[in-house]
C-alpha cells in the first residue's frame, strides 16, 4: 500500500476545522472500486465545553464532500449518558452515498456504551463492534472495541476477511498497530490522541500522547510493515479546565481517497 504521506489538500472553515485530504493506493482494491472516497471524524466529546455548534458544522462540512462512506472512529461523548442521545440526534444528520459506520471510544464507555450502540444502529450507522463486512465487492471494513476500557476482540474482528481483499480496520486507540500483523495489507484509522490538544514546545504533543495515553502515534501517518496507520486529531476536547481546549492543534475533517493498484497499472 501506498500513501501520499503529504497533504494533498489542507484548507480551514471559519470555524477552525481543517479538512486534510490524502491519495491511497489500497492492495486488494478492485478497480471498480477505485477513486472512491472516505471521510473520517472523530473525538466529538459532547459534553467536555459547548461543542454542539462545532459538531454541527462538521456535520455539514462533511456533507458538501458527498463521500461514498463516512467513519467516525469513536468518543462520541465525554462520559455522560445523558449526551448519548443528543450528540446521536447531531451525527444521523450525516450523509454518505453508501453508508456511515463507527466505533466506540473510551470515553464512550464511561457513559451507557449499550444505549449509543443501539440509538446509532437506529439512525442507520453501523457500529462494528468487533465485526467486519463487506461493503463493497472486494472492500471490507472492520471495527475492533475500545482497546483500554472496551471489550476488544481483535481475531473476531478480522474473522473470515479475505486475506487479499482490500481491508479497512477502525480502531479508537492507535495502539492496535502493535497488535497487528505486519505481513497484512490494510489501512488502520485511529483517533484518541487529538494530536496532543496542545502544541508547545515542552511538553510537546509525542510527550503527552507517550505519558497520558501510552501511545507514540500522535497524529498522521504511522507504518509497521503492509499497514497503515492514519491518526485523526478529532473534533472536540477533553480535559478539565481551562485544559479542555486546543492551541495550535486544530479540529480535523479527514478525507481518503482510495486507488486500486490495478488501475494505476492500465
């Protein structure tokens, strides 16, 4: 797998949202099935601050983009169950061509995990939960659950995944690079980290993701052998304040663009 590990586009809304876009060639990929996109959100933490007019914005940004598949990689809220609901009225305003899946965040389990699993399973966006499908003809995606406060079951989420079929596996914490195989081809998207919320020169982001999160993969593209990792900084904050706020590190609208190896070789 190849990746432009350079933006290919990098432009900010007025509400401070960066939407960063990136070519990826993805083994396995049909060649019908090339030029499709993705767009990937994360961290809302509904309830940390007042993020519901920033989540509605990303809403309707990533709508304009009119993506075939949307993935929203978890920390739909920051704890409490009473957010379950409005923050799940929010996101089933999301539109893409061929559907909308997510997994569930560590935050997500402090709250009532059960009742986000089944309000976001009612506004049509499939939760993988330890699970995979086929979603289109030689494309699969994959979910694995919270690795720190989840019930994680990798080998049931990669069960029965062609091993030359084009594979996305979404993981909240990036951490699941470690747990991988290196000889499998496939495309990790990750979020958790909020590319450290806070960029100053000491600590510095790698510093609090390694000590806080116990994780090295900040924000970006990450490779351990065929994988490859991309980290999402999120949308919202977490954090007490006056912690619970970003500097430097702006709110991110991801979008891939996936290519087939066959089609670059016509």
């Amino acid at each position: 797998m190849a990746e432009s590990m350079n933006r290919v586009e990098m432009s900010r809304s007025s509400a401070g949202i960066e939407l960063i876009r990136h070519t990826v060639e993805l083994a396995g990929l049909p060649a019908e099935q090339s030029d499709i996109t993705i767009v990937q959100i994360s961290d809302f933490h509904r309830g940390c601050g007042d993020p519901d007019e920033l989540i509605a914005n990303v809403v309707g940004r990533v709508n304009e983009l009119a993506p075939d598949y949307i993935v929203i990689t978890g920390d739909f809220v920051e704890g409490r169950r009473r957010d379950v609901l409005p923050v799940v009225k929010m996101v089933s305003g999301l539109c893409a061509k061929r559907g909308t899946f997510a997994v569930l965040g560590n935050h997500d389990h402090r709250g009532d995990p059960e009742l986000l699993r089944a309000a976001l399973e009612a506004a049509d966006i499939c939760v993988l939960h330890n699970a995979n499908m086929e979603v289109g003809p030689g494309l699969w995606f994959a979910g694995v659950d919270d690795l720190r406060e989840g019930r994680p079951d990798l080998d049931k989420a990669l069960e029965g995944v062609p091993k030359d079929a084009a594979l996305i596996l979404l993981s909240h914490i990036p951490n699941v690079l470690l747990h991988l195989p290196a000889s499998r081809d496939m495309l990790v998207l990750s979020g958790h980290t909020h590319g450290g919320q806070v960029k100053i020169p000491f600590p510095t982001p790698y510093l609090v993701c390694l000590f806080h999160l116990k994780t090295r993969f900040v924000h970006g593209w990450y490779r351990k052998g065929n994988v490859r990792l991309y980290v999402n900084p999120g949308i919202g904050v977490t954090g007490p304040s006056p912690l619970n706020r970003r500097y430097r590190c702006p709110s991110e609208i991801t979008e891939f663009r996936l290519i087939s190896p066959a089609s670059q070789d016509n």
